[in-house]
C-alpha cells in the first residue's frame, strides 16, 4: 500500500476535512448493470436475510475504509448525470466534512 494511502486510511481521513471535490466520473454500463442488480436484490430481501449492523469504528492500519464509510464523510453539493456519445457521465461537486 502506498504510503500516503495508509496515512489516509489510518488517520480516517483527518487531514482531508474541508477539501473541496469536483470532477467527472465515467460509469460503465457494466457497473450501472450491477447498482441496479444490487438495489433490486435488496428490494427483494425481507427483515430476516439483513446482515447484523457493523460497526463505524475508524479504519484501522490493517483494514480498507467502507465505502459507506468513507461516503458519510461527504456533503454533496450537486450531482448531475447525463449521457453523451455512449458514456453515462456523474458530474459531482462535494466537499469532505
């Protein structure tokens, strides 16, 4: 793992807190495919097949972040999704809390 990456994940992104974010992220058909595959399945589960709640405890040196983690550090400022030439294109403005 790259230094500056394990500095990151060991400090739960501390040093990020106030960096502004905004770019464009290309998605492949394939990966929007699998997001609605996935938001469907869990259409589909009841109460019972629901996996225990983890817990939020900050990544540790020996441990990749969550996404969901790591997305709760976010505040979005805007989203906007548009097609163009066969791309599905996300143009995001978000900051690090």
């Amino acid at each position: 793992m790259h230094p500056v990456q394990k500095h990151l994940f060991d400090t739960n992104f501390r040093d990020l807190s106030g960096t502004k974010l905004e770019g464009t992220i290309a998605l492949s058909d394939e990966l929007i495919n699998l997001g609605i595959l996935d938001f469907l399945q869990q259409l589909q589960k009841t109460d019972t097949d629901a996996p225990e709640p983890q817990s939020s405890a900050p990544a540790t040196s020996s441990s990749m972040p969550k996404p969901e983690d790591l997305l709760k550090m976010l505040t979005i400022e805007e989203v906007k999704y548009r097609t163009e030439a066969g791309k599905t294109l996300l143009d995001i403005k978000a900051g690090i809390v």
